[in-house]
C-alpha cells in the first residue's frame, strides 16, 4: 500500500514576496507576535491610515509623524506586507461619477480635474447622468452592484440627503464637491461659500453701490442659502439698503438667470448692481441689460459666482468670485483614492474634509456707479 503523497505547506508573504514563510493549516502563521500596522499605530501614537500613508511615502505627512512611524517600524521590525501591496496597487480604482443637470461650464471643468487624476492614480471613472426625479437611486443602486469602489458626488446631488444615506449603509466610501453643509459621513472638498459672498458684496459696496440685486441660486442647494446668508450679513454689516424686491430667486440655470434680471431690470427704481449665485445667471443679467440698452459697467456692474470659461467668453468678461472647480475635482479623486487604497491595506481613518482657498477676480463687468439709474418704464 502506497502512501499518500505528501502535501506542500501553505505559505505566508508577510515576511517579503520571494522569501515566503510555512503557515499552519488554520491560515495563520505559526510564528506569534507577528507586528502588525495596527501594532505600528499604536506604538506611534496615530491612526493605521497615518501608518499606510507613510508607507506608501504620502509627501503630506509632517515629519515629525514620519519619524514616528519609522521608529515604530524599527522598534517591532515590521515588514509590510509587499506582495499584497503589489497587487492591491496593480488592481485598477473603480470610481463611479454621478451628476444631474449642471451648466455645461461647471461641468466640463470637473470632468478636466477628474481625469487628470484618473490618468496618475490609475482610476476606471464610470459616469452616470441622474435624469428625472429620484433617478438617482436606480444609477446609485446600479454602481454598487456593478462594483465600484467609491463615488464622486458634485451639485446638487452633494445635497441630496436620501443618497447619501442609500451610500452609507452601503459602506462605500463617497466624497462631494461645493457642498454648501457637507455631511459628516462622506468626504468633502469644498469652499467657504458664506465669506465668498460677504466680500463680493463688501467689493460692490466699496465701488459706492448702495442697491444691490441678489438672483438667489437653487433652493435645494446649500451652497445658494449660504451664498444668500454672506450677501445679507455684508448688506447688513454696512448699512446699506435691504429691501426684498431686490431678492429674485433663481435656479442656477441662464434661463433663470434672464427670467430674474427681468425682474430686477424692469423695477422702476432698478438695482445699480446684480450679484448672481453663478456665472451663468450673470452672463443671462449681462444678457438682459443689453436688451435693455444698459451699459455693462457704466449704467449696470454685474457679478457673478464660480469663475468658469463662462465668464471670460461674454462681453464684458465678469468680475466673479473664483471657485477652483478643477482642483477639487482632483482634491476629490485623491481623497478617495487614499480612503480605498487605506481600505485596502486594512487601516480606515474615516472621510477627509478640506474647505479650499476662493478669490475675488475683477473684470470688466464692474465699475462705480456714475450715472443715475435708467428707469425701465415698465413699472
């Protein structure tokens, strides 16, 4: 009777991938008191994500973190592990891109932003359009099924708080962009929209105007009441004139945007400057005054929020708050990148928040006010 061939140890690549190490049948290794990331953490005082980031030669880490982690390293001589690594870095990012109803501007400046980093971070971005009322439920529901590892959310679905639940229970990791309240529960990169309309509106008012039209963006997005918040604390912070025919809501839209410098144009005692939520219902303002015979600066200053190719396409260019769309897109993609990666890699330090730097940018859209206000005769 022959006896049976004897089988070959499973073997364990924690040590390093050409110098494997046997393993006991249970899957673990024989040798106790193999260190671990999370002993490397604890030994250095910061979380396993910090740990994996050193390891990975993150260049943000400080240096004094850095140390830290690298005498833990040597105090437990830990090896990570390299084959695993190798192969989670070989294994394409899946990230799913959800939009619904943007101004072709804002968008396509996002899309640049997140392809630049797709290109370096070797991610497959699976674009989704979220038509019609609660569409994106089915497109949400479809991403986690086909797989993806995480999802980019920008306006207005960063504001939908159903999807943001229907993607936290489903444990996948998310960040949205411009959110004017973002959720603790996902990533965010976003700005200060609140101070980016108080110091427009401090600018228009230092030009010397004292009535202001403000086109309100849409009322499901946060970032539209935190901008109305920063107009209305600037008017009230300098005294000058609030009076509510001068509030005109809009929707974020050029048509909007020419339904509300109607409105704000046709008022017999007219605003001598509009402050829009965005670029687009600005250039409809600039639109408007024209078919009215007003000169942009000279009768009318009209500003605008976003800073897109928009603005510069018109005439006259606009003055407008610059919200670097394309670096939050890439912002976007690599905090989501070092989330799933960290996953990965076993550490999860939860979501990143980062409100990023605005600016004021003046064109030619701008002046003092040096004529008295036309009236419309409308009104």
């Amino acid at each position: 009777m022959t006896k049976p061939k004897a089988q070959p140890e499973p073997v364990d690549f924690n040590q390093d991938a050409g110098t494997p190490r046997p393993k006991g049948r249970s899957g673990m290794t024989d040798k106790p008191g193999v260190p671990t990331m999370s002993d490397v953490a604890r030994l250095a005082g910061v979380s396993p994500m910090t740990v994996s980031r050193v390891m990975n030669g993150d260049p943000n880490v400080r240096q004094s973190t850095r140390r830290k982690v690298d005498d833990a390293v040597a105090a437990l001589n830990y090896v990570p592990n390299q084959a695993a690594r190798r192969l989670a870095g070989a294994r394409p990012i899946r990230v799913g891109f959800l939009y619904s109803n943007p101004s072709a501007g804002y968008l396509s400046e996002f899309l640049v932003g997140l392809l630049n980093q797709a290109s370096i971070h070797n991610v497959q971005l699976v674009v989704e359009n979220c038509e019609g009322e609660r569409a994106w439920d089915a497109q949400t529901r479809r991403l986690i099924d086909n797989g993806v590892d995480g999802i980019i959310l920008p306006p207005p679905l960063c504001d939908t708080p159903g999807l943001i639940d229907l993607i936290d229970a489903a444990g996948m990791p998310a960040v949205t962009v411009a959110c004017g309240q973002p959720d603790e529960r996902v990533g965010a990169v976003s700005i200060d929209d609140y101070q980016a309309a108080y110091d427009m509106t401090c600018h228009l008012i230092a030009l010397g105007h004292h009535r202001i039209g403000f086109i309100i963006g849409h009322p499901n997005q946060t970032a539209s009441g935190r901008r109305l918040a920063g107009f209305k604390a600037a008017i009230a912070a300098k005294g000058v004139e609030s009076a509510p025919e001068l509030l005109v809501q809009g929707m974020f839209t050029y048509r909007s945007g020419l339904d509300a410098a109607e409105i704000l144009l046709g008022l017999e005692q007219r605003p001598t400057a509009v402050f829009a939520s965005n670029d687009d219902m600005a250039a409809a303002t600039v639109a408007i005054a024209h078919r009215l015979g007003l000169d942009v600066p000279g009768d009318l200053t009209v500003a605008g929020f976003d800073d897109t190719a928009l603005a510069t396409t018109i005439w006259p260019e606009l003055t407008t708050v610059r919200q670097p769309i394309t670096q939050m897109a890439e912002t976007a993609v690599q905090f989501l990148v070092r989330h799933i990666r960290a996953r990965r890699d076993g550490a999860d330090e939860g979501p990143q928040h980062l409100v990023m730097d605005f600016s004021l940018i003046r064109r030619q859209s701008d002046a003092a006010p040096r004529r008295r206000p036309k009236t419309s005769g409308k009104r």
